[in-house]
C-alpha cells in the first residue's frame, strides 16, 4: 500500500488522475487530496469514500510516498522540491522541470529506465510528445531516424479547463468568461501563441526539445507545427517519419501492434482509423493512415491520436508512478 498527494486535485487534469488511480487498482493507503486555498474544504468522491480536499501547504507531503503534480508550473516550482525533501516522489505534469538536466522526463513505454535515475522529481512530457514517442519508439528502435516533421490538431482542454469552457462558451453562442487563446476556437483552427524568437511558439519548441530528450537522440531532425481545433477531447497528429532502413506499411502496421500502448486501426477503404472522438476515456495511443512517404528514399506517414488527459497526461503520470513501484493495471 502506498500513500499518494494528488495536488491540483480539484482541475481537469486533477480529478483524471483519480480516476485512474482507481481504473487501475493502485494500491492506495492513505490518499491525500491538495488544492489552493480556493478550492480548500471541497468534497471530492474517491475509492469508494468521500475526501476533503486540504490546502496545499510546506507541510502537505509529510508521510506521503509519492505526489502527483498537476497545478501549473509556479506550483510544481515551489513545492515539487519540498515533497523530495519530505521523502516523496514528485511526478510532475507541468513544464517547469521538464528541461532540467538532474530530472528524468518519462514515458513508460519508452525510457522506463530513466525513471530510476530520479533525485525526488521525475517530469511528465508534454501531452502531444507523449503520444508522438509512444508511436515513434518502436520504428526507431527497427529502422533508425532521419528525420520527423509532424503537425498536431489538439482539443481545447489540452489548456485546461479554461480550454474546455471557451469552447463550450463559443459553441452556445456565448461570450467567454475566460480565455486561452484570443482567436475564437469554434469552428476554427488557431496556432498557440507565438512567442519564440524564430517564430515558433513555445509548444512547438517543447515538443522538439522534449522528443529528443526522450528518445536520447540530441540530434535527430524534428520540425513541428501545433493547432488547436474545436474538438472536445483528444489529440491528433499528422506524422512523417523518414527512417535510415526501408520500411514498409505492413512491416510498420505489425511492429506498431505489437507494441505495449499501441492499437493500430488501419482499414481505410471500410473509412475505419483512429478518431479523437473515439479515444476520450482511454488509455492507449492510436495509429492508422499508414503508408508510405513516396517524397523521400525511406519514408513513412502515420496519424496517431490519444486522449490527452488521459495518456497525455493523467495516465502517463500513473504509468510513472506503478513503474516505481512495480503495480500493474489488473482488470
């Protein structure tokens, strides 16, 4: 039994990790759930029982073994260190340690090892990369890299809550009481916020870094375009992969199979591939439109979609959390 703090407990990304914390059977003694003073004192149903939700405090990992974090990244900036001082595993989902030399960025089902290497802080990627590595990994790991250009079309709520509700906002015919982005998200396709010296906006620029990082290829050749798109849940990507050693789509659709995390759905002549609607409430990543890149010697398109809250955030910080402690999903 391990005691798990849950801070941001109260946010979208927050109340995902609860659920699950429970779909997957963690073995919880003592769950402690954290909050600002704002949101301090609300009830939240959890494992069967109800909890109040504390204020987040120095003091709030004191005997708690591990910490989901999921508060922004002044947040984690502040407190992610106080809960390695207290003896508890933060596992981070913001961007602030994202980048730092000393903190492991992990997905399961790529750098497991990495994990291990943790001082008290393990970062959790940014939802697109996470689902981009998952489908990359086992085509590099065969047939090499040469180089990545991919394009994201991700849901609203990858912003949060604000996301969800400036959509839902727009799509009644109402005015925003909030915004994450100053163009209008319905019926629309918006770049996030450019804000990069190049003219990149700092998605972009994560993903690329984070990628990398990831897959300990320093080098490897990525270009990225991210856009939102007005739909409720889930993220697509549009991928091209250009490999060192010829490739075909069979041999990929039946490597990418078999895979840990990975379903394939590639049957377009039956207009079956994956859908962002049809992955909201699951965990794995989905890859389909596979074929062949015929613009370069070694070349291979895909279009891989997943839950952003879920794999993209929530799930993956779980993941994290039962490969320190060797639990599994039991079903």
């Amino acid at each position: 039994m391990i005691n798990v703090a849950i801070v941001g407990a109260t946010g979208l990304v927050g109340r995902t990790m609860i659920r699950v914390l429970e779909e997957h059977n963690v073995p919880i003694g003592k769950l402690r759930l954290l909050a600002s003073s704002r949101s301090a004192g609300s009830v939240v149903s959890a494992f069967g029982s109800d909890h109040v939700v504390q204020e987040l405090t120095a003091h709030s990992f004191v005997g708690m073994d591990y910490a989901l974090f999921s508060a922004g990244g002044s947040i984690s900036k502040q407190y992610a260190p106080l809960a390695a001082a207290a003896g508890c595993v933060a596992i981070d989902n913001s961007s602030y340690w994202r980048m730092d030399p000393d903190v492991p960025l992990v997905v399961p089902e790529v750098n497991p090892d990495d994990a291990f290497a943790h001082k008290g802080i393990i970062a959790n990627p940014n939802c697109s990369t996470i689902q981009l590595v998952v489908a990359l990994k086992p085509l590099i790991e065969e047939y090499g890299a040469r180089r990545i250009v991919v394009s994201t079309y991700q849901s609203p709520s990858g912003g949060g809550q604000q996301g969800v509700d400036q959509l839902a906002a727009e799509l009644s015919g109402n005015q925003p009481t909030s915004r994450i982005s100053p163009h209008t998200l319905a019926m629309n396709a918006v770049f996030h916020t450019i804000n990069e010296l190049n003219g990149s906006s700092e998605e972009e620029t994560k993903m690329m870094r984070e990628t990398r990082g990831i897959l300990h290829a320093p080098e490897l050749p990525i270009a990225v375009t991210c856009v939102r798109v007005p739909v409720l849940g889930g993220h697509a990507e549009s991928v091209a992969l250009e490999t060192e050693r010829a490739c075909g789509p069979d041999d990929a659709r039946a490597l990418l199979a078999a895979h840990e995390g990975i379903v394939v759905i590639d049957d377009p002549a039956s207009h079956t591939y994956p859908m962002p609607s049809a992955s909201k409430d699951t965990d794995p990543v989905y890859v389909g439109r596979i074929r062949k890149d015929t613009s370069v010697e070694h070349g291979l398109l895909m279009w891989v979609v997943a839950d952003n809250l879920r794999k993209g955030a929530a799930t993956n910080a779980v993941q994290i959390l039962q490969l320190l402690t060797n639990s599994t999903k039991t079903t």
